[in-house]
C-alpha cells in the first residue's frame, strides 16, 4: 500500500514520506493508494475481544507493506489500549470516544501515530541526530492528545502551538504539564493564526533544510486514517445490542443482510467525518452522515448552497470545533469524486449557537440524566434535527439506527457545563494529576520568525 495526494493520484508515496512531509508537495493532503474492502464478519469476530484487537486487523491492511504485521499489532495494541463504548443516553446512541489518556476521542489518532512513526524511526535505527520536530496547532484538544501521543518517544520532539487565552484551563494543562520532549507556545492571537504559522513553516524551504520537522495535525495521514476504526467497532456494539439474532445468524454464515446505521459527527476540521466516510467505503454498512457544526457553519452552508467559502473562524464554546476553513474538506471532495450531488445525497450539516449547545447540555442533563460536552451537544441537537426533518417529509427513520459521536470528555468543559447543569462534571484522576504539576511554555506574537527561530534552538 502506497500513498497519494488529493491533488495528483499518479506520484505515490511510502507510508514513512507521507506522514513524515503532513502535507503532499503540491499542497494535497494523503489518501490510500486504495481503499481495502473489509471482511465484516472478521471485524465483527474481533471486536468482540477488543477495540485494539479488531483496529490491529484493519491496519495491518494499510500499513503492512511499510512495517512487519507483528510491528502493526504491537503498535496499534500499545495505542489503543482503551474502551470506546456505546451507551444510551435517553433513546439516543452515542458512541464515546472519550476514554482514552486525555479524554478526547483524538486520542485514537495521536496514540496511533505516535506509536507507528515511533516504528518507523526505530527501523530507520534512528540513524538521524537531529530530533524529528512533530510542529501542531491547535484549537484546544489536537495538543494535548498529540503531546500524549509522542510523549517520550525517542528521537521526536513536539513543539505544539494554541491561541493564548482561547483554551480550557484542563486543556492548556495538558500541554503544559508533561514536559520531557513536549514544548507548548502560547500565541497571542486566533487558531487560524496558529495553523497559518504552521503551514508557513511546512512551506519554507530553507528551514525545512536546517530543521527535520513534520505536522501532526489532524491532516497527517497517520492521524486522519485511524481515525476510521472506531466506526467499525461502534457498529459492532450496536448490533450487538440492537440485532443480536441477525449477527448471531451473519456470524453463523446465514444469508443475512446487515442493516445500515447514520453517524452524527460534531465537525471542526472535518477529520472526524471523513474517516468515517473511509470506512463506509471499506464496506461498512452506513446510511449517511450528519455534521454538526458549531456558528463556524461553512461546510453545511456548502450543503445548502454548492459554494466552498472558507472565512476566518468564530469563537464558541465548543472551541475545538472553531474552524472557519475546514482542512479535511479535500478529502471529501476527493472520496466523492468531486461530486457535490453525491455528497449531499450521503451527508448532511446543521450548524448550531453557543445558546442552543447550553440548551441541549441541560436536556440532555435534565431529561435523562446524561452530561455532555459542548461539543458532543451539537451531535445531539443534530440527530434531533434530523429525526424531526425525516418526520416531516415522511421519510423513515428511526432513532434506533443513528450513532451520535461524543467527541470529548464533560470533564474537560467544566466551566461551560457546570453554570448551566447547577454540577461539576466528574473529573477523573488522569486530569486531576496534572493540574498539580509544574507548567513550561513560551508566550509568542503571530510572527513565523520567531517560530523559525524557536525550531532551529530545538532542532540542531
Ligand atoms: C477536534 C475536535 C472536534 C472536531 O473534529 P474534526 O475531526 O476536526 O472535525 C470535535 N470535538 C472535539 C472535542 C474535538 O477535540
């Protein structure tokens, strides 16, 4: 299996330049060579013992041209290490994603790439002695789940970029609290400015000279794919608990066709959706897919009107859904084909106000006893507005085969939660520990000198 650009399918790239250069020279991001077709009643098999289980025979058919199979399962199981369960919140299924080392389902990404690329430098025998600089911005969760997800590896340094100030306090801990070979920077100004440094940086060719560096935002190949496991595995628990005689009867290799579920996907960069629209792709039985968007609505107003306009981001207080040009939207466009008739006949987009998000964390909290993150809420609002919409147009749908996707951990967003629920969220002991330790960061202006400087202090 090789790798190619959005932009250009003819120039394939080893698993190792791909995730090493984030970003294809011609400005694409990565895709497979191809998309395997999955044996669904392997996967059904192995999801039974364990998420990292059943994810370790789904990469093996991606990454195991570039690392022995053994090296996949080690790697994969060391990463993975963690539940992923789908509960019920009142009538509604929602996938939680949030069980992993920092409570965010980016986790599943960042854990996996850290371990595969930490594969691939060890076979390499680290011959390098310049450190491997892994350069991210982000809007609050992508740091601390890729500062957890390369904390300590040898031979990579992390240098994670978030706007000052526009971060939970939980979340800047994350970043701050682990030190070792993690560096966190402050930048006075938006996300967007962030992720403008970065992309700077990945386009100067005379840094790229001096300073070995790579992205790990949720672009990155290594990130992204991942990413597209844990529909797999929420399928299988749902028809587990909602079709056990129709598995029984599959398992058995019965004739026995597999229902399809719709997945709601709180939206930022659109990485999330997009692997699971990989995952459709592999042959997982889905419907469709609902974005829910915070006010940075720029994708459902692309549903509603044909016209892509990226514009700078709005603050909200589900904050690491504020993007106002949506990286992932490429490979969209790409798994479609360009295609803006297909993709709306598969997917949808509602987009939703700091006002309405409080709103539904109190529904949810009061009606049935569930406490949701903000941005976890908007996956709520959307399978309600869905439901209500196929209702009115007598359309046949069913609360039953739609899987919401809680994306973060309540505990994270205290301070939005508990002035609207009267409760502080449950904090479990893996972020308490790290509020009591010793903080290291560096605050800097939006200027790409100063982040060129900083690099090549970290990187010769
Ligand atoms: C990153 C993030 C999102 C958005 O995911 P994308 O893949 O960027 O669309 C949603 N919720 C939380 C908690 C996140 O950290």
């Amino acid at each position: 299996m090789k790798f190619h650009s959005t932009r250009d399918k003819s120039r394939l790239y080893s698993l190792q330049e791909a995730s090493v250069m984030g970003l294809a020279p011609d400005g694409g991001l990565f895709m497979p060579e191809y998309i395997p077709q999955i044996n669904m009643s392997e996967v059904l098999k192995l999801a039974q013992y364990s998420f990292a289980d059943m994810s370790s025979h789904i990469a093996s058919l991606f990454f195991k041209d570039s690392i022995t199979p053994l090296q996949v399962d080690e790697a994969i199981k060391k990463a993975l290490s963690f539940e992923i369960p789908l509960v019920k919140a009142g009538p509604y299924y929602t996938l939680e994603l949030f069980h992993g080392p920092t409570c965010a389902f980016k986790d599943v990404g960042a854990s996996s790439m850290g371990q595969i690329l930490g594969t691939i430098l060890h076979n390499n025998g680290e011959k390098e002695n310049k450190p491997l600089i892994i350069l991210t911005a982000t809007s609050g969760d992508t740091g601390s789940a890729v500062a957890r997800g390369f904390y300590d590896i040898p031979g990579i340094t992390v240098v994670v970029l978030f706007p000052n100030g526009k971060v939970s306090p939980l979340q800047e801990c994350q970043m701050t609290a682990l030190g070792k070979n993690i560096k966190a920077l402050k930048v006075n100004g938006t996300f967007d400015d962030c992720q403008m440094l970065v992309k700077a940086i990945f386009n100067n060719r005379e840094i790229r000279k001096q300073v070995n560096v790579t992205s790990a935002n949720s672009i990155n190949l290594l990130r992204w794919l991942p990413q597209s496991f844990y529909y797999f595995y929420a399928y299988a628990q749902w028809i587990a608990q909602e079709h056990s005689h129709l598995l029984k009867q599959f398992m058995a290799g019965e004739e026995a066709e597999l229902p399809e579920v719709t997945f709601v996907v709180p939206s930022g960069n659109y990485g999330n959706i997009s692997a699971g629209m990989l995952a459709k792709r592999m042959g997982l039985p889905v419907k469709g897919f609902i974005a829910a968007a915070n006010s940075n609505d720029v994708f459902p107003k692309y549903l509603e009107s044909g016209q892509y306009e990226p514009r700078p981001s709005v603050q909200t207080i589900a904050n690491a859904m504020d993007v106002g040009a949506p990286s992932n939207f490429e490979r969209i466009q790409s798994l479609f084909n360009n295609d803006y008739e297909a993709i709306c006949r598969e997917v949808k987009g509602y987009a939703y106000s700091d006002s309405q998000i409080k709103e539904a964390i109190l529904e949810l909290y009061r009606k049935y006893g569930y406490t949701s993150c903000p941005h976890s809420a908007t996956g709520y609002l959307a399978t309600k507005e869905y439901l209500s919409e196929c209702a009115n147009s007598g359309m046949k749908a069913d609360s039953n085969s739609i899987i919401w996707l809680s994306t973060a951990s309540p505990a994270k967003f205290s301070e939005v939660i508990a002035p609207v629920t009267g409760q502080m969220p449950h904090i479990p002991g893996r972020l308490q520990e790290l509020l009591d330790k010793d903080k290291e960061f560096t605050i800097m202006d939006v200027s790409t000198e100063t982040l060129e400087e900083i690099l090549r202090t970290l990187g010769e």
